[in-house]
C-alpha cells in the first residue's frame, strides 16, 4: 500500500508482511515507490495508446523513447532492427533520428541510417501510412515470424556486411518467443552495441487488469536470464546515460533489464 500525504511531504510504503517504511518527498525512494505506483496506474489505463511520433502512434513510454534515443546517439549505429511493427510510430522515430544525425546518415540510397522493421501482420492500412511517410526512405518493412528461418534469412539479407547493428526485439513478449528472437538476432549485434528486450514490466504488473495469468514467469526478464545463463558474448548492461544533476539513479520505465551489451565478437 502507498499513501502519498503531500501536506507532510511524505510518502508512506507498507508491505503485505506489515513492515511501514515512511520516505521523505524529495528523496529517490520515495520517487521510485510513486513511480512504481504510476507505472502500474499507467499500464491499467493504457497511458502509452496516446502519442505519435510524426504522426504514426508510437506505443511507448515517452522516457523509454528518450533513453533509447541517447543509446542511438551514442552508438551512431549503421542499422537499427526491431521486431514488432503495430503502427510504425517506434519505427519513424528511429528513422527520424537517423536523419537529424547529419549528412553521413542522411545520403539518398546510404546504407548507413536504415530501420528494419519485422513482424507477423503488417495491416494495410498501417503498411500504406508508413510507406507514404516522409522517413519512408529510410524504412524497410519485413512480413513474416520474427522467428522463422525464412524471416531471419530475410532480416540478415538487408544488413550490410560489418555494419553496426542494434536490435529492439518489441514482437511477442511471452518467455519462449524472446528467447528465440534473442538467440536467432544475437549474431546481427555488433560488439559493444546491443539487444534491447522491450517491456519487462509484465512481471512487475502481473496480476493486474490487461495481463494474463502466467506473466510473473511468461516474460521477457525471464528470457533473458535464460539467455544469459548460456552465453559469455552478452552482459546485462545499463548503457550509463551520461547526464544526471538530480538525484534519481534508476529509470522510470516499461523496459526494465532490458539492455544487453555484447562484449565479445
């Protein structure tokens, strides 16, 4: 239980176990308690459905979309892969950025800033709408599993030869589905970029409306310990964003232990 007692300058966190721990306003833990509770207010009212990016919704947590954009400024990479497509809006985003990074991802026919885009059902209408699009140059558009054979053969096709690669896997959240799309897009990341495994916060909302009854395990922080738990090449990294005067140290997000850094070819 929280209770938020703003004329005291309080907040005040109980544990089902009876334990009462009473944080000062202007303190980290008292902001991480609040954000808890509004991440999970956030998820039941369905906050992310009401944001475009350059007019195609975009699905996500706007500081998702600020944290992501400081890795693709840091990382400057050639290509930008992500699974999961819905709306496109998370696509013309990264397209977007690409083309306000300067001429050398900005050239006409370039292989440098390009989105590729994946998933299961690519609707008409949402097709039509991102090919129409003034960053539709920039946006190549792969029908099929994220996981099949064919598709990955595809995806791989369209990724230059020693080009720097950074994945967002943002399809099918469930445990085995992540962990193939983790294993089958693992040899596409460059060492020192990375796989990004989008919306953990299923474990943390588990047992809320809009979930099912599996997710405290069926998700992706599950994946990606089993992931990890195989592999020296790829380490759970937070990418250590670079700015911060305040005094908060942890994200507020949808995507937590999402980041994982490879470090070795």
């Amino acid at each position: 239980m929280l209770t938020i007692d703003e004329t005291l300058g309080q907040v005040m966190v109980a544990s089902a176990d009876g334990t009462r721990r009473v944080h000062a306003m202007d303190s980290p833990e008292a902001f991480a308690a609040v954000s808890a509770a509004w991440l999970r207010c956030g998820w039941d009212v369905k906050y992310v459905y009401g944001f475009t990016w350059m007019g195609r919704p975009v699905i996500q947590l706007p500081e998702d979309l600020i944290r992501i954009q400081e890795l693709v400024w840091r990382l400057r990479p050639d290509v930008i892969v992500e699974t999961g497509v819905a709306h496109g809006g998370s696509l013309v985003f990264y397209a977007s950025l690409f083309a306000a990074m300067g001429p050398e991802w900005c050239a006409p026919g370039a292989e440098r800033g390009r989105v590729i885009g994946i998933d299961i059902d690519i609707r008409a209408h949402n097709r039509a709408a991102i090919e129409a699009h003034p960053m539709a140059g920039r946006i190549a558009l792969v029908e099929g599993s994220s996981i099949a054979a064919g598709t990955v053969s595809r995806v791989r096709a369209l990724v230059p030869k020693d080009a720097t690669a950074l994945v967002i896997l943002d399809s099918n959240h469930a445990r085995d589905h992540v962990r193939a799309e983790l294993e089958l897009y693992a040899p596409l990341v460059s060492p020192g970029s990375y796989l990004v495994a989008c919306d953990g916060i299923m474990q943390q909302v588990a047992g809320a409306p809009r979930t099912g009854a599996d997710w405290s395990w069926n998700n992706p922080l599950s994946a990606i310990d089993d992931f990890l738990a195989g592999r020296s090449d790829f380490l759970l990294e937070e990418p250590g964003f670079t700015f911060n005067e305040g005094a908060v140290r942890e994200r507020v997000t949808y995507w937590p232990k999402c980041f994982l850094r490879r470090i070795a070819p």
